[in-house]
C-alpha cells in the first residue's frame, strides 16, 4: 500500500505544479485564475462535456497505450500519427464497399486498421534492427509520409468522393451495417458516447495481460530493463525490436476507429490529427501503466473538453497547453526524485537488515 501511494506521488506533484505555474500566469496577464478554473471545473462537469471528455479519452488511451508498448523496451515510437491516420485511411475505404452483416463488417473495418498500422510501424524495425537507423527519426520522418501518401490517395480520382454541402472531400461513407451507435452517458446530455469505447478497454486489459502474464512481455520488460542482460539470458533483440514496432503500430491503428464508426463514418480532411503526440504525452504521465495512462487520459480529455469554456471569459485557450506542457516536464522531474527517494529507502531498509543480523556476531566479538 505504502509502495502504491508513494507510485501517486509524482503525478500528484507534477500536476500541483503546473497549476502553480498557471496560476502565475494567469495573474501575470491580467486574470483571475479563481474564477478561470472555477469556470473550467463548472463547465467540463456539464453532462456534454464529461461525454466529449470520455470520447476524447478513449482516443488518447488508445494512442498513449500504443506509444507505452515501444517505452517499455526503450523504443520511441513517435510515429503514431502516421500510423493512425493512415490506418483511418485504408479501414474507411474498406469500409465504405463493404455491404456485409454488422458484426463481420466492423471486424473487417478493425482489422484492416489494424494490419496497415503494423506494417507502417514495421518499416521502422526494420530500418533500426536491418541498417541501424534510429526508431525516432525514421517514425518522425514516416509520419511526413504517411501525410504524403494520404493527400496522394485522398483525391477524387482515387478515395475521395465529394462531401454533399461543402467544399470538403472524404471517402465513400461507411454503410449502417459497418457503423458503431453510441449511448447515453448522463441525463441532460445531447451527444452520445463511443461505442466503440469497448475497444479501449480490451485493448487496456490486452496490455496488462501481455506485459505481466506472457513470455513476449516478460522479454519486453527485461529488453527495457536491461538490453544487455536480456541478450545474456536469451533473447534475440532483433526479433523483439520487430514484434514490439509492429504490436506498437497495430494497436496505432485503432486510434481512429472510435472516431470513425462512432461520428465520422468517413476519412476526410477534417479527421481528428495530432493524436500521436498527445499519445506520447499522456504515456509519459501514465508511466507506462494501464491504469496510470487510463488516469492522465482522463485529465487530458477533461481539460481539453472543459477549455472551451476560456473564450467566452476573455482568457486564452493555450493556457490550458501551457498547463499540460508543464504536467509533463514536471512529471518527468518528480518521477526521478521518486526514484531515487525509494532507492535511499531500500537502501535504509538493507542497512538496518544487516545491522540486525550483525549485532549478535559484534556483541559475541566484544565479549
């Protein structure tokens, strides 16, 4: 229990901090920052907002957990963007021929997703582990890509098809049967949840299980602990570098799916960006942990549905950026003195250990 509380430590201080700096800001600039975060707290707990948190969390956990898979090795997979976005891509065109029974139909649409997302992150294993290229340039670089790509297949002489009522362009609209309804969260509320938000949670269990009661995630966690001792005992690291890009970009893949059989039903120039890196944030707040990334989802989604609010009351919505900008330094930093506070507790708990087992021996000596 001991362990637990001082594991909720870092993040509680990293966040007490950021509202520090805030609240600095805030005065700095001319603003009350009682009266801004009284305005965000009673606006982000309305039942819309607390459902668009949800959804917003759905997508983040999915991203932040892909991202969580390459961490837990030591892997920087920056290419979550690229890799969802594409897989968006592909699944919607898929989607939208498709004319099967529902369940076969979204299982298609989610599968595609997922096959496209493992072999985009697969490029990057195979430059690391084939001509030693580091996993963060090749994904930052393939998220540019994948950008290429998806304006190059996005035209009306490939997937695109006209949007009826604007100047908008996206791909043929996914029928009834390979669309997700959603549901009502609160009362009062006139948006609907994901229902796909089911997807977050196997994918939240899938993690958990893969790290902490597999092989492959035993493997995966010595490789991030220790490369060297995890090569000495058997592990081929080359083969791990490629199974865990590929997992990393699977479960890349189905960032965009809520969006897309929950609201969208089609691939268009306004489909959700930047997810990726919100991912690698959130990840980082998590710690890595189902639970821990499923909490910093949370947070984040609550306080980008609950910003809105600030342009009505005359401050900027950025201060809100700055805000998690500075949770995710300052979680970083209080991680580490967590680390090394513990470190000097094991060290204390050995010392008095040692001198217990000692003394009898001293006193035996001295007599």
């Amino acid at each position: 229990m001991k362990k637990f509380f001082i594991s909720l430590t870092a993040p509680a201080l990293a966040f007490v901090f950021a509202i520090a700096v805030t609240w600095i800001l805030l005065i700095a600039t001319g603003h009350n920052p009682v009266s801004t975060f009284k305005s965000m707290g009673s606006y982000g707990i309305k039942p819309d907002s607390l459902t668009l948190t949800v959804n917003l969390a759905v997508t983040y956990y999915l991203s932040a957990i892909a991202v969580a898979i390459g961490f837990r090795m030591n892997l920087f997979n920056i290419g979550v963007d690229g890799q969802y976005r594409l897989a968006a891509l592909v699944a919607a065109a898929v989607g939208g021929v498709l004319h099967l029974p529902p369940v076969i139909d979204v299982a298609l649409i989610i599968l595609t997703a997922v096959v496209v997302g493992a072999i985009w992150g697969s490029i990057a294993a195979v430059l690391k582990t084939r001509r030693g290229v580091s996993e963060v340039i090749s994904t930052i670089m393939l998220n540019y890509i994948a950008t290429g790509v998806i304006a190059f297949l996005l035209t009306p002489s490939l997937l695109a098809v006209a949007v009826a009522g604007s100047s908008n362009i996206g791909t043929r609209p996914i029928p009834a049967n390979g669309q997700v309804p959603g549901f009502k969260l609160l009362a009062g509320a006139s948006e609907q949840v994901y229902g796909m938000i089911g997807l977050a949670v196997i994918v939240g269990f899938g993690y958990w299980y893969l790290l902490n009661r597999t092989r492959f995630g035993f493997d995966l966690r010595a490789s991030g602990l220790s490369a060297t001792a995890a090569v000495a005992s058997g592990v081929d690291a080359k083969k791990m570098v490629f199974r865990t890009m590929m997992l990393s970009g699977a479960v890349a893949g189905l960032v965009g799916i809520p969006t897309l059989l929950g609201i969208s039903y089609s691939y268009s120039l306004d489909f959700p960006t930047g997810l990726g890196f919100t991912g690698v944030a959130i990840a980082l707040l998590g710690r890595n942990s189902p639970i821990g990334v499923a909490f910093g989802a949370l947070l984040w989604a609550f306080l980008d549905s609950s910003r809105q609010i600030l342009d009505l009351t005359g401050v900027s919505k950025e201060i809100v950026t700055v805000m998690q900008g500075v949770a995710v330094l300052a979680v970083v930093v209080a991680y580490e003195v967590v680390r090394r506070y513990r470190v000097v507790q094991q060290q204390r708990e050995v010392g008095k250990h040692l001198g217990s087992e000692h003394a009898p021996v001293e006193a035996a000596v001295q007599s």
